[in-house]
C-alpha cells in the first residue's frame, strides 16, 4: 500500500501541476468583492478569499508555479553539485580540501537566510527564487557526491577503466556517476519537499513570488490575517496544500531508498 501511495501522490501532483489550471472551476485571478470571505460550499469548495476569489482555484492553479520552482532548483543544484563533487572527490589534493572548507564554511549559515540574502539581492521573481534554492541545496549535492566517489574511485572496475586508457571524465561520466545515481535519485526526492517550503516561505515573507500570483505561500499569509476573525479556510487549505506536498516527496524518497540504495537494508 505504502508503495501504492509513494508514487500516487506525487503523480496527483504533478497531474495538479499540467492539467489543474484549465480543470478548475473559477478564474483563480477573477475578483467578485460581493463574495468575498465565503466559507466552504457546494460552489466553492475552499470558500473565498477577501477579494471574492476561489481558493480551490487559486490552491490548485498554485500547484504548477510551486512544483516548477522546486523541480528546477533541485536539478540545477544536482547538476552543478554532482559535476563539482565528482571532480574534487576523484582528483581529491588541495582542490578538494579548498572546495570542501568552502562548503562548510556555507552550510554553517542559516540556509534560509541565506536564501533571503540572495533574493533580496536579485530581486523578487521567480527566477531568483530558483537560484536562490540551488545554492541553498548546493552543498548538500558536493559532500553527498564528494563521498560517494571517494569511496568508489580505488575500487577494481575504476582501476580496470584507468588501467584500460580512459580518461577522468569517462570515468566519471561511464563507471562512478551511474552507481551514484540511486543515492542522488533519494536525496533529490526529499530535497522537492524542502524547495517548495523554501519558495513557500519566501513567498509568505513577500521575497518570494508576487501577489496576485496564486501561490502557496502568499495565500498563506494573506489567510493568515483573517485568522482573529474566524475565516480559517484562507490560510488552512494553502496550508495543507504544502503539507501534502512536503509528505508526497519525503514518502517518495522513503521507497526510493528502499528500492535503490542497497545499504538500506543494513
């Protein structure tokens, strides 16, 4: 069941994210002042927000900007941080020692705001939001693959390649990043959850993506305000919308780990 449910989830959200916006019953940016602060109904299943807008909408539409952001930062991070990695952990000398003091030295900052700095600093806009997480996630990929080779690069098949003439990037490129990958596919998986809290909360800060922008995040702490006075629905669904997300992927990358890394079952 729990298998089922692993690949589910996330299909539910990337079938939220592609098809969702032409599925949804209300234009997620059409303001209806007259309706405004509806609870949960048989018309509007979330209730309305302050302007008269549909949550269920705006909550599912909300889906593709917040998977795209995460989607992007993970894989830009994993790109650039298994290219890096892998080259310091096989050459290894003061190369890897500098590269890896650099990394230490980043992951001692608060990771969020250090986000937050960088946002700040390239402006509120979705791509800034991107690289801003890729850095974040950075480190993470650098010592995760920095180990990872270190521990395969004397191994017999490594030394069979060299002994055979090929060169540092086939070896990399052919024999070590291909038995890495089930590794860097589990912490890819559990990073999708932190990225989309990451933008989330960037956004809830208002550095992230922009009102009226339906965005996870900003419906969140534009609900927020409306708590004292009883309309929960506006920030709750929002709300609940990234907590289901969060445990799709931290699931997800549970069976991964199950399946693909044989350690696991140590």
């Amino acid at each position: 069941m729990r298998d089922r449910l692993a690949w589910l989830m996330p299909a539910l959200l990337l079938g939220a994210a592609i098809f969702g916006p032409g599925l949804v019953p209300h234009d997620p940016l059409t303001t209806n002042v007259p309706m405004a602060l509806l609870p949960p109904s048989s018309r509007h299943w979330f209730g309305t927000d302050q302007l008269g807008r549909d949550v269920f909408s705006r909550v599912v539409v909300a889906t593709r900007i917040d998977l795209l952001i995460a989607v992007s930062a993970v894989a830009l991070s994993l790109g650039l941080g298994a290219t890096i990695g892998a080259a310091i952990g096989y050459r290894g000398g003061g190369t890897d020692r500098a590269v890896s003091r650099g990394v230490d030295v980043l992951m001692a900052f608060p990771l969020f705001a250090l986000a937050m700095v960088l946002v700040a600093a390239l402006g509120n806009s979705v791509s800034a939001i991107i690289l801003a997480t890729a850095v974040v996630n950075l480190p993470f990929y650098i010592r995760l693959i920095r180990a990872e080779v270190r521990v395969r690069r004397h191994l017999g098949y490594v030394e069979a390649a060299r002994i055979g003439g090929s060169g540092t990037a086939r070896i990399l490129r052919v024999f070590l990043l291909p038995n890495i990958l089930p590794v860097l596919a589990v912490q890819a998986s559990v990073n999708l959850g932190w990225a989309i809290l990451n933008a989330a909360g960037l956004s809830f800060l208002g550095l992230g993506v922009q009102a009226p922008t339906p965005e996870w995040g900003i419906m969140v702490a534009e609900g927020a305000q409306f708590l004292g006075s009883g309309h929960w629905w506006l920030a709750a669904f929002p709300a609940l919308a990234l907590v289901f997300a969060v445990f799709c992927f931290t699931l997800l990358g549970d069976r991964l780990r199950d399946r693909l890394d044989p350690r696991s079952g140590m």
